[in-house]
C-alpha cells in the first residue's frame, strides 16, 4: 500500500524578480521561460510592487535589484524576511564596494553580482529551491527562513 506525502512540495517554484527598470525585470523573468514546469517567472517594477504581488499569493524567491527609488532593494528584503521568511531573498546588482555587498549579505540569501549571465542566475536559483527538499518541517524552514544569510 502506498502512502502519499501529507505535504508535498509544489512541482513549480514561484520567482519575483524586482528592478526599476521595466525591460531588465521582464528580461530576468523570461530567462526562466524555457523552464516553465519548474518555475513561474513574474516581475515587478517597485518595492511595494513587490509586497502587493506577495500579499496576492507569496512567492518563493524573491531577487531584487539592489539600487531602486523609494524602497532599496535591501529595505525590501528586510520585509520580506519579516513577512515572509520562508521566502529566499537575492540581491542582484552591479555595486563594486565590497563593504557594500557585505552589509547587503546580513539581510539576503545570495549576491548576484550584474551582469549576470542566464545559465548562473538558473543555477543559483536552482540551488535555492533544491534547498526545499531538505527543509521539509514547517518550524525549521521558518527558521531557516529568518536567518540574514546561509552558510556555505
């Protein structure tokens, strides 16, 4: 007799990819276009952009640029993690400052570094949600959820 998962993990992982640029955020999705069984690329333009689509349905990744108007991309991922925290948080950006990039790491998952090539952000990605697997519990994915930054 077989017995079926209780809670199974959703084939398809639900990505918001942010950046105040319009094209770079719908471009980023797109990279994921030929991967549409396994992941659901959305974009957004804004921070709140970004936590209006969240309340509508969270989504499992969130990357963001880090240098945007009104909110940063860093003050979304601090709402993110204490909204959200099961969801993984990427900084994508094209800062060079070493000391900006750490204090970008105490509150995300990843730094990505732009340009970013398609085949790197799916496998950064692809890391992130195979996470999934080892996370099964509520309670520790939660708390994994809240942590600033993973180790390695």
């Amino acid at each position: 007799m077989l017995v079926s998962d209780p809670n199974p993990l959703p084939t398809q992982r639900r990505i918001l990819f942010v950046d105040d640029d319009p094209n770079l955020a719908r471009v980023y999705a797109m990279v994921l276009h030929d991967q549409s069984q396994r992941w659901e690329g959305r974009s957004a333009t804004s921070g709140s952009q970004a936590l209006e689509m969240m309340a509508r349905g969270p989504f499992d990744v969130v990357v963001s640029d880090l240098q945007m108007p009104q909110m940063s991309g860093i003050e979304l991922m601090v709402k993110i993690r204490d909204q959200y925290p099961r969801t993984s948080r990427f900084i994508l950006s094209g800062i060079r400052d070493q000391a900006a990039i750490a204090r970008c790491l105490g509150d995300t998952h990843q730094f990505i570094p732009k340009p970013v090539d398609p085949k790197t952000l799916r496998e950064a990605l692809a890391r992130i949600c195979s996470l999934d697997q080892f996370l099964m519990d509520e309670k520790l994915r939660t708390l994994v959820g809240r942590f600033g930054a993973l180790p390695s």
